[in-house]
C-alpha cells in the first residue's frame, strides 16, 4: 500500500476532471451493477504509463461530444479491495495496472489493458476511447 500523501496528486488528476473514486466493494458493486447507462472505470496506478498515457489520455477523451455518463476510478496499490472486485468486473480479462474499463447497461463493452497503454501517446489512448464512446454512449 501507498501512502495517501503520496498518491493524493495522482487521484486528484482524476477527481478534478469529475470522477468519482471508488474505495470499497460495496461501492463498486453499487456502480457497476446498475443496468442502464454507460461508465468508465479507469484503475489509477503509480507508474509511469499511468501518468504519462493513461490518466492524460482519459482526461483527453473526455474533450469529445460523446462521453460515458458516469466516470469512476479505483486506484491500485491503495484501495485493494475496491480494485479487486472492480477486476472482478473485468474478467476475463487479467488483472492490470492501469487499465480503463467502459461499461454499458452493466456489460463491459471496451477494455484497455496495461500493454495497450505502455509505450504509446496519451492522444493514441485517447482516440481509442472516443471510438469506443461514439459506438457505446
């Protein structure tokens, strides 16, 4: 686990662009079992693919006409148990940090793995998630 001190800037990057933070089970039980509407859940990470690619390219994303509903975030290495069950909702996919979920009437519907968010540009994970909102939101 981190410090709160520590990953407090790196949740805040997320929450000031209007995400809600997801910190037990029961909270991500209560958001993503909901069948209507569409949700991103984004696992926020301490690595250097989450601040460079990931948190950046889902802040881009969002600067798009169509846009998932509600945004959510469960951050790794910090709220275990909320991460846990929110991977839950991932399967098959395996465990992943970070990764970006979307969800719609409470089927996950797009995913983005650690691998697909390493190495490349915040705009490239971006314009992936537009795609996935224009086809889903």
């Amino acid at each position: 686990m981190y410090p709160a001190e520590l990953v407090a800037p790196m949740k805040e990057d997320l929450v000031k662009e209007g995400f809600t933070e997801l910190r037990s089970p029961e909270e991500v039980d209560e958001v993503l079992s909901q069948k209507e509407g569409t949700t991103l859940v984004v696992v926020n990470s301490v690595c250097g693919c989450a601040a460079g690619a990931a948190r950046p390219g889902v802040k881009l994303s969002l600067n798009s006409e169509r846009k998932p509903a509600k945004l959510t975030t469960v951050f790794a290495g910090v709220d275990g148990p909320a991460t846990e069950r929110a991977r839950q909702y991932f399967l098959p996919y395996p465990p992943s940090s970070p990764s970006i979920g979307l969800f719609k009437d409470g089927k996950l519907v797009h995913f983005i793995e650690r691998h697909h968010i390493e190495g490349r540009p915040a705009e490239m994970i971006a314009e992936n998630l537009k795609m996935a909102y224009e086809e889903y939101c």
